[in-house]
C-alpha cells in the first residue's frame, strides 16, 4: 500500500502577478498598476495544487528558502491537503521569485531561481519518492541530465510506480533526440504542441504523434485553443477546448496535466481523461494565478454540467 495517491519532483517558487503594465520601468520611473498578486508559481507546484484540488493525495518534493515566502508556499500547500514532509530547506539561497507582467497580448518574466537550483537528482531519495503509487517528474534538461534523468525514471519503475513526466521547453535549443529513449520508460509522456514539432523535427502535429508513437506508448500533447490530442498503443484521440473568456493563461498546462493525470490514476479512459485536462486547463485561464481558477472536484463536475450537460459526465464524478 502506497502512503500517496502521487509525489511531485520539481520546481516551487513565488509568482508576483503584476496586472496592467506590460513591461520593467525605466531607471527613476515609478509606475502605478492596476493590481500586484502572490500566488505559488513553479510548473511542478502548479500542477501538485491542481491535483490535490480533485482530491488526491498528494506530497512535494522540492527545495524552498528558509524564509517567508518558503513558509508562504508551505502554508499554501497545507492549505490543500499536500504533505510537504519531502521539502528540503535551502541553507544557501531564497526562495526563488518570479514577477509576472500580464499585458493584454503576452505574458513577460523577471525570474529568480533560487533554491530550485539545489533540486539535484543525484540527491532524490528515491525511497521517499516511490511512497507515491503515481510519481510526477519535471526537470528534464536534454543532453544536460538525460543520462541521470533515465536511470532515475528505470529505477523508480522497478518499485512499481506508474510515471509522468512533463519535459518542457529546451532552453538550448538542440531539442535533444534522447528523448525518445526517455519515452520508452514513462507511463504518460505530456508536451505542448511546439515542443512536440521541435522535438520531432516535424511540421504537422499528426506526423509528430505517429513517430513519438514508436518509442512511447502513451503521449499527450496539448494543442492551446484546439484543445489536446492522446496517442496510446497506436490509437489516437482528440478533445477540442472549452470555449471560455481568458484572464492569465499562467499555468493552465500544468492545471491540465493535473486534470488528465486525475484521470490516469482513477483508471478513466484516454477520452475521459482528456476532457478533464481541458477542463481544468479552460477553469485555470479564467483567473490571474496559475491555479487560482482550478477548482475542486465539484467544480470540475459543475463546469463540464454547464458546457457539455450531465449525460456527458462519468457516473464516477457525476454524483
């Protein structure tokens, strides 16, 4: 019997949404905004938050500063449930901050990183990792920590964890082709649309899955306003968006995966699955936050009620 229902590895830090200025003030400017927010920022906390919202049980584990905003973040995390017992406390750096400008056409970053650089996978405790029946990984560097990344997915899988992982952008550039080795090993591969091209050298999405599909027997990838698209075991499935008003898009990928992957763990099926990550994924854009909008497990059965009508819910959720 595992102690959680899935453990989190990844990236924690502070998010200052900064509402009605879209760009860093000029030396001796000040400037007046409409609204500053702090909210939990880091792909992988953006996602442990979503999936302890549909209410499962979740732990962290990451590296915070010994600091408030630290305290913030585990106060934030208690709050719903996550056990924070696999968080280390940095003794060296702050917790890491991002200021987030939210024009009306992109978004636009000053980020510091600071304890999530002390997240080295050489020092996982891979016993503490695997008390999770589902184990959620991020950080994937390419070449830079491929070798390190795929011993530790093998090793994890032999104490009998399903797997996830989410890759993200390649800050490189090279969009290294070990990946697919990579894919080989993990239950649910997750990407966005244009890393999926990037990484597969390919100009069609279609193209894209039917060769990801040759080393990896379960792929999602989300397509932004068309939705997402599942290939699993040759077989592929598509779900279009929910139509919805966007406010901030931060974190609705990761407020996605939280949606599809509630639907692995809970054993629904690829198409089921897919409509939970678009749901959450439609509910996380409605609010400035990265999981402010993503709601809890009534939520969810209220949003699909209104945009698809009760026949469309799985008897599962529908009570």
């Amino acid at each position: 019997m595992k102690k959680f229902d899935a453990v989190v590895v990844g990236d924690v830090n502070i998010d200052l949404v900064v509402v009605g200025y879209s760009q860093v003030p000029q030396p001796g400017q000040e400037v007046f905004v409409d609204n500053m927010m702090m909210h939990v920022g880091g792909g992988a906390a953006l996602f442990s938050l979503s999936l302890a919202k549909l209410g499962l049980g979740v732990a962290f584990n990451g590296v915070l500063g010994d600091d408030s905003n630290g305290s913030f973040i585990r106060e934030q995390f208690a709050q719903y449930g996550i056990d924070t017992s696999l968080i280390q406390t940095s003794k060296t750096h702050q917790t890491g901050i991002s200021i987030a400008f939210n024009p009306d056409t992109d978004r636009s970053f000053l980020s510091y990183m600071g304890s999530n650089q002390e997240l080295a996978l050489e020092r996982l405790d891979l016993e503490q990792i695997a008390q999770g029946r589902h184990v959620h990984l991020t950080g994937y560097r390419g070449r830079d920590n491929h070798d390190q990344f795929l011993a530790i997915v093998k090793q994890l899988k032999e104490k009998g964890v399903t797997l996830s992982c989410d890759v993200g952008w390649d800050d490189s550039g090279e969009w290294y082709e070990g990946i697919f080795e990579l894919m080989r090993h993990v239950d649910v591969f997750l990407m966005n649309e244009t890393e999926a091209l990037h990484y597969t050298r390919r100009e069609r999405i279609a193209d894209s899955l039917a060769l990801m599909a040759d080393h990896g027997g379960h792929i999602v990838v989300k397509l932004g306003s068309d939705g997402a698209v599942a290939m699993k075991d040759g077989v592929m499935t598509r779900h279009p968006a929910f139509k919805v008003e966007a406010v901030d898009t931060t974190g609705a990928g990761d407020s996605f995966n939280a949606g599809y992957l509630y639907g692995f763990i809970q054993g629904f099926d690829v198409e089921t699955s897919l409509k939970f990550g678009n749901a959450c994924g439609a509910m996380s854009v409605g609010a400035y936050g990265g999981s402010t909008g993503t709601a809890d497990l009534n939520g969810l059965r209220a949003f699909l009620q209104r945009h698809e009508g009760s026949r469309s819910l799985p008897r599962a959720i529908s009570q």
